[in-house]
C-alpha cells in the first residue's frame, strides 16, 4: 500500500510539496473573502479530484453575509473534493488529501468515511479537533511549511 501512498519513493516530499502550491493556486477560485481553501485528492500519481470552499452548486457565489459572517451552507474545499469524486464513481480509498488550512471536525469524519489515508496541510486553523480525530484514525498526518521549507510528520 505504500506504492499508493506514497509513490514518489524518496521524491515524496518534494512532490507533496508541489502538489500543495497547486492546492494554494486552486483555492483562488473560491469566492470566499474571509478564507479561500484548496484541496486535492491524488491517488497513485493521479490528481483524482479537487475543491475550494463556496456555496453549493446553482447558489450565488457569495460566501459571507452583511455581518462578514460565514454563511452556514458554505462547503469546505474538502468536502467539495470528496463528494466530486464520489459523483465521479472514481475512489478516494488509500488516496492522500492535499489542503491548505487543516481539516475541521466536519471534513474529518468526511475524510475518515471516505478512506483517505493520508492528510497533508500548509496552514493550520487554530481548532484541533479534527486533526485529532484524524490520529485517532490512523491517519497519516504531514504539516508542511512552504516558506520555511518544514516538513514534519506528525
């Protein structure tokens, strides 16, 4: 199962890091102002899915209210890469997600549910619970620091 999570051998990092600047460049499709979030699910060495965070498909694109407040229907970058590949018929099991804020307790359980392995984040938001739950899970865990060329293994 390595070969499919990490299948770059000894590049791993390298391209783990490739494949999150391209996760930062997809998060600016988001209409979101108060944070815009990219994901991307890679299987093998295929980029099986993607997401940024917005409204449900056929709603306006605007994702806060009056008040800057987020709106309760917005989707999570997460959430729109897993239930893209889930209409896609393709599958995210052993699969690794590329995002740029790390998961909350709502994607988590997405992520947990739909078999992905390995979790590999640039940013982190200040709650850790669904990082936790994601330990909890077995699930591999890298935090990458783009900038000051960090790459830990949590």
């Amino acid at each position: 199962m390595d070969e499919v999570l990490k299948p770059y051998g000894e590049k791993q990092k390298a391209f783990d890091k490739r494949y999150l600047q391209m996760a930062l460049i997809w998060a600016k499709n988001s209409y979101c102002i108060r944070r815009q979030v990219g994901a991307l699910i890679v299987r093998g060495k295929m980029i099986i899915s993607d997401g940024y965070n917005g409204t449900p498909s056929g709603f306006e694109n605007i994702c806060e209210d009056e008040s800057n407040v987020t709106k309760p229907y917005v989707l999570h970058a997460e959430a729109n890469a897993i239930t893209k590949v889930a209409k896609s018929h393709n599958s995210s099991e052993n699969s690794t997600l590329y995002v740029t804020t790390s998961p909350c307790m709502e994607c988590s359980k997405l992520i947990i549910q739909s078999g992905i392995k390995r979790v590999v984040f640039c940013n982190r938001y200040p709650k850790t619970d669904g990082l936790d739950l994601l330990k909890r899970a077995g699930i591999e865990l890298v935090y990458v620091d783009l900038e000051n060329d960090i790459y830990e293994v949590q």
